[in-house]
C-alpha cells in the first residue's frame, strides 16, 4: 500500500513539473524556448529514484532468497548436527520412507513384520544410518513395514500401547526394532546396527535360508510368506 501511495504523489508531481514547462514555455519566445522531456523530469524527480530504489532492492532480496533456498542441499554435510532438511531425501536420495506407508498399528493389525528406525534430522550418527534403512528397504520393502520415526514428532507420555513406536523408544538414535508378524520384537538396538545384523534377523522372521548359506534372499520349502522376497 506505501509503494501505491508513493507511486501517486510521483505522478502527480510529474504532471506539475510537466504543468510549469508548458507555462515556461508560453512566456518565452521561441528563440529561448526549451522543454524538457517527460524522461528527464522522472530521472530527476527524487521519489522516482527512491520508488527505484525499492525495486532494486525487493528484486535483489528475493534472488537473495531463491539463492539460499536452492543451494541449502548443496552445502548438507553428513559429518555434522546440522539440520539439512529431511535426512532420508538429502542423505539417502530416498523420498519414499517418508512419510511411511502403513502405521505401526495396521502393520500389526495385517500381521506383517515391522522395522521401525528412530532418528533425528540434526544428527550426524543418523545422516549415516540412512544407507542402511536404505537398504532394508530394498530387500524388504515389499514383505515389510519400514517405518522411519522421528523422535522429535513423539508424543512423550508416561504409557504407551504396544501398538504405539513410543513403546519401543529407548532414548537414543538412531534405534531399530524388528516386530515379527506376531508382534513379538526380534532386535532392539542403538548406534550403527549393521545391515548384516538386521538382515540375519530378517531372514529367520521370513523363514530365508540363512546368510552362511546364502547372501541371496532364497527362500526354504516354498510358501507364501516368503515367496514375496525372492521373486
């Protein structure tokens, strides 16, 4: 509303400077006539140049803004606390963890395993441990829940349902928990659990041959369970 308001006292000025050149112009003859060009007036009409000015500066401020905004990925690191945006998107180049699919509570009601991994945006520990859910996600998306839960979206309370990721939170990222189709946790732990660990776990949930045996994901005697994870 300044700019507008701005913007008309300029004009109206400008028609009265162009106002008394049109009257200099009567009084003088022609020989001394001299009328200045509209463009001129406006280039040395001071709430012109300030009107400018302003321009300049909102266009320079949103370049400014577009500039921060798309160089931030650019500049993330994984080997600080530093926030980056969301961990899985800049670390892992996997935006399909978040949000995840299903609930704790469905993947239980459907009877279907679970893993559920804990972190926090701004830590260097879990900017690392992205690959890794990466990963199990590859392998097991398909047969199982992977459900990212970040702690700071906890709702801290003294009780918690089974059915609840708050039940499992020990106080520390990242944290993983595998729940086998009955519910019962298999693994429970922090730090940088490796994949082999996770998946040896894995394997015993879907019935799989085991990792001494096969790194591949080949099922035992055939059935339905585990005939998902290795077609």
């Amino acid at each position: 509303m300044t700019s507008i308001k701005l913007q008309f006292f300029s004009n109206r000025i400008l028609e009265v400077c162009q106002y008394r050149n049109d009257i200099d112009a009567k009084k003088f003859p022609t020989s001394v006539r001299l009328r200045v060009p509209l463009s001129i007036l406006k280039s040395r009409c001071p709430l012109t140049r300030i009107l400018d000015w302003r321009r300049f500066l909102s266009v320079f401020l949103l370049l400014a803004c577009l500039f921060l905004t798309d160089t931030r990925s650019a500049f993330a690191t994984i080997d600080n606390d530093r926030y980056d945006g969301n961990i899985f998107v800049v670390f892992a180049g996997n935006g399909s963890l978040i949000p995840p699919k299903a609930t704790l509570a469905q993947a239980l009601a459907q009877h279907k395993p679970a893993i559920l991994t804990f972190y926090v945006d701004d830590s260097s520990d879990c900017k690392k441990y992205t690959i890794v859910v990466s990963r199990i996600q590859a392998f097991y998306g398909k047969a199982a829940e992977i459900i990212p839960v970040r702690v700071d979206d906890l709702s801290f309370q003294e009780t918690y349902s089974p059915k609840e990721p708050g039940y499992y939170y020990s106080g520390g990222v990242p944290q993983v928990v595998v729940i086998d189709r009955s519910g019962k946790v298999v693994l429970n732990e922090k730090g940088q659990v490796p994949y082999e660990k996770i998946d040896d776990q894995l394997r015993e949930v879907f019935d799989l041959l085991p990792r001494t045996d096969s790194v591949e994901l080949k099922r035992r005697p055939f059935n339905e369970l585990n005939s998902e994870l290795t077609e």
